[in-house]
C-alpha cells in the first residue's frame, strides 16, 4: 500500500542520509556490508549495472559472448574519464582483473579464478575469456568496479590505501569529505561524468543517535520504518511509503568443523524444527519480515523454489530427532547428553541481536539443547565468522536478492570447480560438504540455458532444505519513507532492497538509465 501518489522533486542540491563509519571508500579498505559498498558504487563504475528489471549498459556499451559461452568481448564507451582527467581504457579493465589476483578486495570484485586471462583488443575493446562457460558471468560484472591502473599500479598495500587518489573512479560523485571518527561522508557531483546527468548535487551521510527522529525533524530525508507507527506516515502526500522486498535477512551458521556433533543431519535437523521463525517474525520485526526458508532464497527471489520441505516449528519432531541421533537427557536435567558430553554451545551474535539469541535459547531448551549466548561488537562478531573462530553464530546481511549463483559460492566445496579459490570461505569455514550439491552446483555455474539452470537451483534449493548447513531465521521487510519534497527519485535494483545503495538512486533516469 504505497502512500503518496503524487509526482515529487526529481533532482535537488543536496540530500542527507544517515551516516556510519564503513571505512575510506575504495575497494580495498570499505567495510564489506551493503552500506560500505554502495559508497564504493558511487565513485566506481562497472562495465554493466543493475535497475529496477536487470543488466544494462554501462563502461561497456554492448557485448558479445562466444558460442561456447567461454569468451566475452566488451565494448566500452568512447571518451570516458578519470576524475583526475586521465582517459579509461581497456587497459585498466585488464589491470584490475590481474591486479586483484593478488590483492582481493572487499567491496567489488569478481571471482579471478573463473578467469583464464583477459585480453586488450584495442583502447575501446576487452575479452574475457573463461576456463569454463559461466552462466552468471554478466551478472558478476555488473558489481565488479574498475580501478584506474596509472594510480593502483605504484601501491602494493591497497587496504593501507587512503590517500586521496585511492577513490579516484569514473562514477556519478567525488569523495569531498570523509570523517572516520564521526562516521560522515559527503559526496559532491562529478562535473565531467560520463553518463546520465546527476540528480541530486551533494549528497551528505551523517550521523544520528535516533534515525526516526532524526528523519521527523528534518535532519535526513529518507528512513526506513517498522510497520507499528505506519499510521503516523499512511494518507500524507508530503511522504512516500513503500515496502522494501525481502533481500535482508539473519541466518544461524553451525560450525560442524569445531563441533562434529554438529555434522549429524538429524541434529541439524532438529534445530531447524526447535526454532520458532515465525515468531522471530512477529516479535523481533512486529511482523515485518518473512520466516527464512531452509532452502536460502527468499519468497522475493525470481527464482524461489516453494516445493521444498517447510520445516514448520515442530518440538515434538525435535526431540524425535535427537532422540534417534542418540542424545537423550540421562541425568534428569533436561539437557541431552551422549558418552558423557552435553548437547550445549554457545551461541555468538551482535549484542543488538540479543533478543534473536533469547528466542533460539528459550526453544532449544525446550528441545533439551542448552544455548549460552554470548553478545559481541559486530565487528567482532563477523570476524569470528571469518576466521571459524565460534560454535554457533547469528549474523543479519543483505544481498539475498542477488544471482543464485549465491547457493554455490556459499556452499560448495568442490576444490575441483573453476573459482575454487573463492568458492566459499562459508562452507570451509563451517565444515559443510555435500557431494550431491557440489554436482549441482559445478553444473549450475556452466549452464546457460535460463530454464535449465533454474531448475538446478531448484534442487539446489532441496538439497540444502533436506540437509540444513545453515538457518535462514528470517528476512526484513520494513518500508522506507521519504519526503517527497526533498527528493523523490529512490529506486531499487531488481535484486536489492535498499534504495540508497543504488547508483541510479542519485541519476536523472534517461537515456541508458532511463526507467525501463
């Protein structure tokens, strides 16, 4: 029920936006969460980009891919610059692909290992050309983010980059001002962009104790609400409300590695059923959001599977579980045990997901499964995921939107596989292996027939519902608001549900961005 019909201001001076620290932002030093790289995004370009539908145009104008589905020929747009003045070419392209075979970067880049080599036609005129067909090849172009070679070429620590020419890009904005400590950032209008006009001049992220309130007294001009004070913004044409998809989303990671009783299906089985995720749904988010399906797409994905098991809350299949995978309660204290070790973990999370870690400890009590729940800074808490260093764990990102691609770079461990080496720090970090999956996947990633491959993804889906390496606890779904008078030209990306963190967000929506 989207509010405020009418047609609002389409460009303006300067917009503000809640702000946060996401680290200096060039790829190799943002922090890796949605919000660090859609300000990467504003100074860098890809060849193709992403709107409300799919892939467009961008660096490149058109392409070519072979009959194999091996080599890729991208044509690139004539006359860009640097925002140093220097020319882009197909040569830069080129250095960025070698360049990040050795230093990986957190925001932006593409797996290299998928890559054979990368081949300079002429200024105007790239190739890629693949060790094996990849079906999601365009898609992962369209985030990889080019880097200008005559700067990079002289830095051999990239994360130790934060001089002021490290965010030189060819996008929309110019870094003006960047505060760590405070957590701002201002963006001003590149004056010699290449593509569409920019729609808005200045764009400001600064901080705010209350976002809301900070939003009701004009300090920033777009938020995101829970559906408990919709009223207060329903029926005012001075405000657009709409509901965000269901892109963002928390997921319970097992560590089998650390915790081989966790490697027994049943077991995890059993948790899967023990977990109440629509009533995460209903007091965690008031409602909005979804209950995660265990075969990780969300009900929003364009390729969502809905015949996969549901896992509904179930205790009486739980404790049905555990009991065949042999861990019964044999003192009498109502936590399970087996040859002498009690089915207890603890459970790491954010401390503002506490209250995640209350619900998951309260049901799998009941289930005989002790929980202690230890709250973290966040940052903390992502490292550990990294590094494997926990037994259980909560962590809320985004992307869930994005190419089903995901599934396999999340969950093989096929070492075999092209990209192996950036194939999924997840399933080695947790200690997941599946052959069934791993042969879906080594398919998946080749298959370009649409139709064929969806329907891959489709038993991908199955597979992981049946065998539970990780529980999608459940995904957001909160609705952004926004002052229709400041500015009225937020998007989504087809695949993504934050408005804010799209290029064509800030762009006058013609000619290659026009609205399709």
């Amino acid at each position: 029920m989207p509010s405020g019909t009418g047609t609002g201001v389409t460009q303006a001076d300067i917009v503000h936006l809640t702000g946060g620290d996401y680290g200096y932002p060039q790829p190799f030093s943002i922090s890796p969460r949605g919000p660090g790289s859609s300000k990467v995004t504003m100074i860098f370009d890809s060849l193709l980009e992403r709107d409300e539908k799919g892939i467009i145009p961008w660096l490149a104008e058109s392409w070519e891919i072979s009959a194999d589905g091996k080599e890729y020929t991208f044509h690139l747009r004539k006359n860009v610059k640097w925002q140093d003045g220097v020319s882009f070419t197909a040569n830069d392209v080129k250095f960025t692909t070698d360049y990040e075979r050795k230093y990986i970067p957190i925001s932006g880049g593409i797996e290299t290992e998928l890559i054979d080599s990368v081949q300079v036609i002429d200024d105007n005129t790239v190739k890629f050309i693949l060790k094996t067909p990849v079906s999601s090849f365009l898609y992962k172009i369209s985030s990889f983010k080019i880097i200008p070679e005559h700067i990079y070429s002289k830095v051999e620590d990239p994360v130790k980059f934060l001089d002021k020419e490290a965010v030189t890009g060819t996008g929309p904005y110019t870094l003006a001002e960047y505060n760590k400590e405070h957590g701002s950032y201002r963006y001003v209008a590149n004056e010699g962009f290449w593509g569409p006009r920019v729609a808005i001049k200045t764009v400001e992220f600064i901080p705010v104790s209350n976002e809301l309130i900070a939003f009701d007294q004009g300090e920033i001009d777009f938020s995101s609400i829970t559906p408990d004070i919709l009223s207060k913004y329903l029926n005012n044409s001075q405000y657009r409300l709409v509901q965000q998809p269901a892109f963002w989303g928390y997921q319970f990671y097992f560590n089998m590695k650390k915790n081989p009783e966790l490697q027994d299906v049943k077991v995890r089985q059993a948790f899967a059923y023990a977990i109440n995720r629509s009533e995460m749904v209903e007091k965690i988010q008031r409602g909005a959001g979804a209950p995660g399906n265990l075969g990780i797409l969300p009900n929003d994905h364009i390729w969502y599977n809905a015949d996969q098991p549901a896992y509904v809350t179930d205790l009486i299949k739980a404790q049905a579980l555990l009991d065949q995978a042999g861990w019964k309660d044999t003192d009498g204290d109502g936590i399970r045990d087996k040859d002498g070790k009690k089915l207890a973990f603890t459970l790491s999370l954010a401390s503002t997901e506490v209250r995640i870690g209350e619900l998951i400890k309260e049901r799998l009590k009941e289930a005989g499964i002790d929980i202690q729940v230890k709250a973290l800074e966040s940052k903390a808490r992502d490292t550990n995921l990294k590094k494997g260093d926990f037994e259980l764990l909560v962590s809320g990102f985004g992307g869930w939107g994005q190419d089903a691609d995901y599934l396999r770079t999340r969950y093989s461990d096929d070492a075999t596989q092209a990209g192996a080496s950036t194939v999924s720090g997840e399933a080695s970090v947790i200690g997941y292996h599946n052959d069934t999956f791993n042969t879906l996947a080594a398919s998946e990633v080749q298959e370009l027939d649409d139709a064929k491959r969806k329907q891959i993804v489709f038993e991908m889906q199955n597979v992981l519902a049946e065998d539970i390496p990780t529980i999608p606890l459940f995904y957001t779904k909160t609705w952004d608001v926004w002052t229709v008078s400041k500015y009225d030209g937020w998007m989504n990306m087809y695949d993504h549900h934050a408005r804010v963190h799209s290029k064509l967000t800030y762009l006058v929506r013609e000619g290659i961005a026009a609205k399709r």
